[in-house]
C-alpha cells in the first residue's frame, strides 16, 4: 500500500546513523591507529613501551576496528511509509510490507540503542535490518522501549490482525 499523503512518511532510523555508521569507526580506527604508530616507532613514553605492550596495543586497534566496522557498518536508515518499511534509499530501497517481519528486536542497557527488523523473506540488504532509532533514551532509561518500536509492532499487530477471518 503506498501513502495517500506526504504526512503517512516517517523516518523511524535516527539522525545519528551517518555518525556511527561511517565516523566513529573512521576516527576510532585513525586515531587509535596513530597512536599505535608513534608507539611502535617509540615516539611516546620515557622509557619505550616494551614489545608486549606495543603487540597488545596493536591487537587491541586491530581488533575492535574490525568489530566497530562491522558492528556500526550494517546500520541503515529507514523510513516508514503508509504500511511498509523502505530500507536504505527513500526511493529506490528495497520495501517490505509490515506483516512481512518476522521479528522486531531492540537492544537493551547499551549506550546506543539499535533496532533489528528480522524480515520474513530475504532482501537485497539480507534478512536482518539493524538501525538506531530516532528519539532512543537509553542512555537515560536503558530498559525502556523505543517509541519506534511500541509504533511498529501496534502497526503491525493490527495489520496481522485485519487478515484474520
């Protein structure tokens, strides 16, 4: 079903996403990578740090650049436009219809709270979308749901609920 109006057009996925998605990886990866360099080079600390330390160091950005990335990498926007979820591109990303979710998960007492649709039939962006939703308090309610969520699944519900004879 396609929205009668502009008004029926939400963006459930927070303003955030672009920060967590491409910048903090990115400034996690070059800041921590820079200070692993000026340790290996012995460019900190009177004395140099002893090769253990340089080798946990260059583990440790190694391997939490590699998490962040993939962790923060999967986030997408999305919007919600009458009953369905267009996901990725306004325009052009794929569209899954309400009643299509499987699942709808969100993450609780995690600083940034996250959002996973599990969808019913694979997409081109896969079975499980994952995104932060706009107005999330978790920071200061970490328990609490998402109004996104509570909007989403209600939606939901009363579509499944409108099939039944």
């Amino acid at each position: 079903m396609l929205p009668v109006n502009s008004q029926d057009i939400e963006l459930l996925s927070s303003g955030a996403t672009t920060f967590w998605k491409r910048v903090f990886p990115t400034a996690w990866t070059l800041g921590v990578g820079a200070i692993t360099v000026a340790a290996w080079l012995d460019l900190i600390g009177h004395p140099p740090a002893p090769e253990l330390v340089k080798g946990a160091l260059l583990a440790g950005w190694a391997l939490f650049s590699g998490l962040f990335f993939r962790w923060f990498g999967r986030l997408k926007h999305v919007w919600r436009e009458g009953d369905e979820i267009v996901i990725g591109d306004r325009r052009k990303g794929p569209r899954v219809r309400l009643e299509e979710l499987r699942e709808i998960k969100e993450t609780r007492l995690q600083k940034v709270k996250m959002v996973t649709l599990n969808l019913g039939r694979p997409s081109r962006l896969g079975r499980e979308v994952t995104f932060i939703p706009k107005g999330a308090t978790s920071l200061w309610i970490p328990w609490a749901d998402s109004p996104v969520v509570r909007d989403l699944e209600a939606r939901r519900q009363r579509l499944l609920g409108a099939g039944d004879p």
